[in-house]
C-alpha cells in the first residue's frame, strides 16, 4: 500500500478484488487482439489519414469503456454494498464519508481506468502517424474526455448514494449505463462544437472572452465536483456525521454566479436555483419530530439542524438582492423595474411553496410531499384558468409570479410575500 492508498483504503479493496491479475493479464491480451483489429482496419481503409482514423478508434474506445462501463460500476459501487448487506460494515469502520466517496469514486471503477489505459498506445500510435491531428486539438479531447469522466462517475456514485438496498445490481447498471450513454452524447456534443471552431471561438465567461473548450470543461468538473459533494453529503448522514446549514446555500449561490458567468440576464437566474429548491425541499424532509428539535436546539447547534430549504430560501434572497442591482440589459427598457426586481417576486412565491410543503409534514397524511404538490399545482393552475376563462388575466399577479407592468413594484412583491409570511407564520407557532 501507498500513501494514497493508506488514506483511501477503499481504492486498495477494490483494487485487490477488481484488478486480480488473472483479469488484468486477460484484459491486456483483449487490447492488443482488438488494437491489432482496429489497426489493420485503418490501414487497408481508404481514409487519407489512416493515423488519424486509429486514433479517433482508439480514443472513441476509451471513452465508452469509461462513461459506460465506469459509470455502471460507480453506480452499483454503494448499492451493491446495501444488496449485499455489507454496507453497515462499513458503516462501522472509522472511514469518513470523504475517504468512502473517493475511495468508491476511484476504486469502483478501477478495472474501467485499466481496460482505458491500455489504449493509450494505439491512440499515441496513431497521433504519430497522422498528418492532419493538431497537438492542440488532440489535449483538449483528453481534458473533455477527463471532465466528463469526471462528471458522469460522481453523478453516479450520487445516484449510488441514494439508492435503497431493495434495488438490484441489474437496475443499478442499467442506469450507469444510461447516465453514461449520456455522458457520451454530452461528451460527442462537445468535441463537434468544439472541433469546428479550431480553437477560435471565444464566448464571455465571468466577463472575459474564453474558448469554447475551457468553459465546457469547466462547466463538466463544476456540476462533477457538486454531485460528488452531494454524495459525500448523503453518506456523511449514514455515518452520522454532523449536518451543516451551509452545503444548500452555497449551491444555490454557485448555481446563481454560473449562469449569470454564462450570461443568462439578471431577472431569469434565479429560475434554475428555484427548481433546486423544489427537489431540495421535497428530497430532505424535515418532519414534526425534526421541526420541534431545531425549534428547541441550543443556539450551538441552531443553524446546524435547521432545515435546508430555510438556508437555501435565504440563499435565494440574498441573490435576488444582488441581481436587483445590476444591470439588466436593453431588453428591458419596457418595464425596468418590474423586470429589475422580478428574482424577489419570484422568491416570495417560493418561500411560500416550501413553508407550504414543511406544513403538510404536520398532516397525518401519508404522503405529505405528494399533498402539498398537488395543492401547489392547484395554487398555480386554478387562477390561471379561471381568470384567463374571466379575462381578468391583469389579476394573476396576486396568485403567482407573473408581475404586473402597470402595477408598480411594491405593489407586484407584496402578493407573494403576505402570503409567505402568512405560512410562516402558522409555521412559527407549530410545535410538531
């Protein structure tokens, strides 16, 4: 063992029952077989560029044994443990949620980062040999290649992470392999915007001109790196490591400065982080019992056990006051300040829906979620038809938030902030 195996001993665990030599042995004989076939075909091909035909092979091969067969062990990596009933062993050793996520991100997949491996020297073989492949070029395939990797094998131990132990290893592949057949279409989409350009293709980011291929990389390890933390987060709670009030919070504002570096205008930013929040306060439910704990918890442990759709609507708040400030564009000449302050309408309505949905939990329903989306479905629909069938569609503002350009702004943000604070208010004296 390493060093970086001593600190991950899940990667040496699954490298001494993936990796056995036998397989690995058999793995490299497949390779050559199949390099030599993939070599010969180019060369009695009648492609100009026979080097450049084996190293598109090559690496074409490479990328489905990593999104695909990668993607489906990461996937079945903590659901297999739950099938098996070994995961509450684990459970038991003094691994951290982080050495467990790293230690299945790159130990599940090992054998996957092996059969790729040996690929390399055809895909190098026939770079050498290719009149037409620019060095250029051929990196960033790889950092594409690399990113995506990335992205596809955290969203599945993310998946993994959330599975249940009733879910077969078959369910399990099926959907690594979806996510990673996903992956090589993101990945394909990539490579042909990107090859057509040539490098010469600048798009603002962050307020700078920059290539194509460095913000889709970017983009790739960005979403990667949030779905690994979503899964160290959902084993953290297995291991009963603390909570933190942060996580959500700090999503929803990365979210938030992502699309406004793409250039999405100020008024629809907050549109993806308000369906985060959705699933957010769907997914982490915070029942009567949990309600009455934070309630009654120490000031220490106050912010720590609140539940995150809270700090996540705070979130959204905080970044709707940004976004008020800036500069909205041209496009927004008719309505300037409705347009201006539309993200704080929209969190009126959302704080409204969640503090509705927290509510529902005090039911004796159950399925309090499922209640309280079929009310806010009505919430939304109803006045949508009914004033559209009284043509009085001028009065939806009071109902949702699709602001009024005669109205002025106080009058189109007080709607779904009195009806917010009216739940929350029914909230503050619920004792579970």
């Amino acid at each position: 063992m390493n060093a970086f195996t001593r600190r991950f001993p899940e990667i040496e665990r699954y490298a001494m029952s993936e990796a056995r030599p036998g397989r690995l042995v058999t793995a490299a004989v497949t390779s050559l077989v199949v390099g030599g076939c993939l070599y010969a075909s180019t060369a009695a091909s009648s492609s100009q560029d026979s080097g450049g035909a084996l190293f598109g092979a090559a690496f074409w091969l490479q990328a489905m044994i990593l999104l695909l067969y990668g993607t489906s062990r990461t996937t079945g990596s903590v659901l297999t443990e739950r099938l098996e009933k070994t995961w509450d062993l684990q459970r038991l050793t003094p691994m951290s949620s982080w050495e467990l996520s790293i230690g299945k991100l790159l130990g599940a997949p090992i054998l996957a980062f092996y059969l790729a491996a040996l690929f390399i020297p055809w895909a190098a073989a026939g770079l050498a040999t290719s009149s037409t492949l620019p060095m250029r070029e051929v990196m960033w395939d790889y950092l594409l290649l690399a990113g995506t990797t990335f992205f596809s094998l955290s969203l599945g131990l993310l998946v993994s992470s959330h599975g249940e132990g009733s879910v077969g290893g078959a369910s399990a592949g099926t959907a690594g392999a979806l996510m990673g057949a996903f992956g090589l279409s993101f990945l394909g989409s990539a490579m042909t915007s990107t090859g057509a350009s040539k490098g010469g293709t600048l798009i603002p980011f962050f307020g700078r001109p920059c290539p194509l291929e460095f913000v889709i990389l970017f983009s790739a390890v960005f979403f990667g790196a949030w779905a690994l933390a979503g899964a160290r987060w959902r084993l953290g709670r297995e291991l009963l490591e603390p909570r933190r009030a942060w996580r959500l919070p700090a999503f929803i504002l990365s979210l938030a400065a992502y699309e406004r570096a793409l250039g999405v205008p100020p008024f629809m930013t907050l549109i993806a982080p308000g369906v985060v929040m959705y699933f957010a306060g769907v997914l982490d439910g915070a029942a009567a019992d949990r309600w009455k704990a934070w309630l009654a918890a120490p000031p220490r442990l106050w912010w720590d056990r609140m539940p995150s759709w809270i700090g996540g609507a705070a979130a959204c708040v905080c970044a709707a006051c940004v976004l008020a400030t800036l500069d909205q564009g041209p496009q927004t000449q008719s309505s300037p300040a409705t347009v201006r302050f539309y993200p704080l309408i929209l969190c009126g309505f959302i704080i409204r829906d969640l503090a509705f949905l927290q509510l529902c939990r005090f039911s004796k329903s159950r399925s309090p979620e499922v209640m309280a989306m079929i009310f806010i479905g009505l919430a939304y629909a109803l006045p949508s038809i009914v004033l559209g069938a009284a043509k009085a569609s001028v009065l939806l503002y009071l109902f949702m938030p699709a602001p009024s350009e005669s109205l002025p702004i106080l009058a189109n943000l007080a709607p779904g902030w009195l009806q917010a604070a009216g739940v929350c208010l029914l909230l503050k004296n619920r004792r579970g």
